[in-house]
C-alpha cells in the first residue's frame, strides 16, 4: 500500500522509517536536516531577487546585511543543519576544496553535496538545485575521518536527493526503494508527497546538451546529435542540470555533459552530481553511464574529480553510447 498523496515529508519518512531496522532513525534525521535547510536556502533564494535589485547599487541587500554568494550562503546553511542534527560526521561539498569535518564524533554518515548547482542562473531567475548523497563512514566511529570515508563509488549510496528551486520547490531522494517526488507548500512550510513512485519513460524524445560545444566534442556524439534532430527530437538546454534531470525523469529524455577537447573529463563532478542523480535515475529505472562505464561504478581517486555524463531515459543511454562504440570501431 502506497503513501497517499498529500502526506508531508516529516510522515513519509517516518512511514519508511521500517524499512530500515539498523538506521533506527538516523537516516531519517538527516533527511529532515537536509528538508529544514532546503527550506531556508528557498526562502533566501526567494530574498535574493529583490536584494540584488536594491543591491545591485552596493554590496548589502535589504537588511543591510553584507551580501554573500547565495552558493556559500547555501552551503553555510546546510552544514549548519546537518551538524546540529549530528548524524553526520563530514561533508564533501562543491564549495570546499576540503573535506569538511562538523565534529560530530558519533556521526556514522557522509553527505557530498552541491549545495546550489547552477547559481549563475539566479540573476536571470532559471531555477537552481541542490544536490546530495548520503554514505556510512567506513573507517571505526570516533576516529579521524579518512578519504576512504568520503571517496567511496556512488553504488555504496544509502541515499541521494535533489531539491529543485524553480516553479514550485522540489525535493525529490531516494533510499534504494523508488523515488518520491514532495513539494513545498510556502504557505504551511511544509513539503507534501506530490510524485509517488517516480518512474522515469524507458524512453523519449528530447535531448538536452550544450550544442555550442559541437567543435569539441567526439565524432560519435556529434553522429547522436545528427540522429536526434534526424528524428525530430526537442532539444531542451536550461542550463541548470537539476532542472533539465528532473525534466527529462518526468517527461522522457537524455542529459549529457561529454568530454571535450578542452576538459576531457568534462565538466560536471562525480561525488556529488553526476553519483546523487544517478543513483535516483537507475532507482526511477533510467540509466546514467560516462559514455561507456556505468556512473555508480566509478571508483573516485579525488574529491573533486569530474566525469562526463550520459543521463536519463534507459534506452536513449544506451542508444548514445551505442552510436559512440559504432564511431570509434569506424
Ligand atoms: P555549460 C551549471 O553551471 C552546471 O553545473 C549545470 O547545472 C549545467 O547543466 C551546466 O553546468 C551548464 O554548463 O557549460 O553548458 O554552461
């Protein structure tokens, strides 16, 4: 029996809390950790817009405040949650080059998180999102934490999620059993069970890229390219991986961020991107691979590393990377 829709975040998790006797709740406190600071960062993001109308003349926004990078307020936001939920023990985020150690001795978790992907929208009010996954530290509790606790492939995720700021405020994650989709009631403060189940079309007809990157890309999917506009696919390129991932998870359709000449591995990072949407992806039945190797299987050797990323409805995946190996046997 599946949760009714309407129910709120706070009673889903709870609902689920079953599912998992051994995280006797700890699982679940951090979602609500990342739910409360979703929150604020949504209503900051709101402020944002009339504070760099009246900012725009200086450097404080409406309150007189000092203004800061929304991508740094963001990030202070959720590590602020998740060390006074005190599950967790560090955190790989986009805004540190460093591994962020919050103290938390008895915290058996790691999050890799991109607090605000695509923050270079919000002056031109495109919708933004922040992305996350969750790990069990490998290394004893209480000791210090090792790179083997935060560089672990993204099949050892006990979960991943992404909010999406945009239209309504999304926050859509995944324990390892399906995906569920809630959105944020502004009014009640509360975000609500509005996509059950999230099943993502085997297959679809829009394909979202960055064409203007056509003079450094490999000749076979500069062949996939030509084969979709063959077919009379949409291309759809907002600019903001959140929003173009969620779209194509709903509606059918293919994300990819390839290899170029000039940044071979691509653009976008493994630990807390291209892992936390694949994770959702394959648990919504949808695929995401480099071109060639399957995402979660990557073994990460640094931090920050990038990876090219062929992401979305299943057959579209294997299609691209089909047209890649025909290009390179010819
Ligand atoms: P380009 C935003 O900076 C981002 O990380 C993703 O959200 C987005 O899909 C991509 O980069 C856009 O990159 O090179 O096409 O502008």
């Amino acid at each position: 029996m599946g949760s009714p829709v309407g129910i709120t975040l706070d009673r889903f998790i709870k609902s689920k809390q079953d599912d998992f006797p051994f995280a006797s709740g700890e699982l679940s406190q951090i979602l609500r950790d990342i739910a409360l600071a979703s929150k604020i960062v949504n209503r900051e993001i709101n402020r944002a817009g009339l504070s760099n109308i009246s900012g725009a003349y200086g450097s404080t926004n409406v309150q007189g405040e000092e203004q800061q990078n929304l991508d740094v307020v963001a990030n202070i936001r959720f590590c602020r949650a998740l060390t006074k939920g005190g599950e967790v023990c560090a955190i790989v985020s986009e805004e540190d080059d460093e591994v962020i150690d919050l103290q938390n001795s008895s915290g058996k978790y790691v999050v890799a998180m991109d607090p605000l992907d695509g923050s270079s929208n919000i002056d031109v009010n495109i919708s933004i999102g922040t992305i996350f996954s969750i790990y069990r530290r490998v290394t004893p509790l209480g000791s210090p934490i090792q790179l083997e606790d935060v560089m672990q492939p993204g099949n050892k995720q006990v979960a991943a999620g992404y909010v999406l700021y945009g239209s309504s405020t999304m926050l859509v994650y995944t324990t390892g059993r399906g995906v569920n989709g809630f959105t944020y009631e502004h009014s009640l403060g509360e975000f609500f069970l509005s996509h059950p189940k999230m099943k993502a079309p085997l297959d679809g007809k829009i394909y979202s890229i960055n064409e203007g990157l056509d003079s450094q890309i490999d000749e076979g999917l500069k062949q996939y390219i030509a084969d979709c506009k063959a077919k009379n696919f949409s291309a759809r390129y907002i600019g903001s991986l959140v929003a173009d991932f969620h779209r194509n998870l709903l509606k059918g359709g293919i994300y990819i961020y390839p290899s170029t000449t000039k940044a071979p591995k691509g653009k976008l990072r493994l630990l807390y991107e291209a892992n936390s949407l694949a994770f959702i992806a394959e648990q919504a039945g949808a695929s995401a691979s480099d071109g060639e190797n399957r995402i979660l299987d990557i073994i990460p050797d640094s931090l920050h590393q990038r990876t090219p990323l062929y992401i979305g409805s299943t057959e579209m995946v294997k299609t691209a990377e089909q047209t890649l190996r025909e290009a390179k046997v010819h």
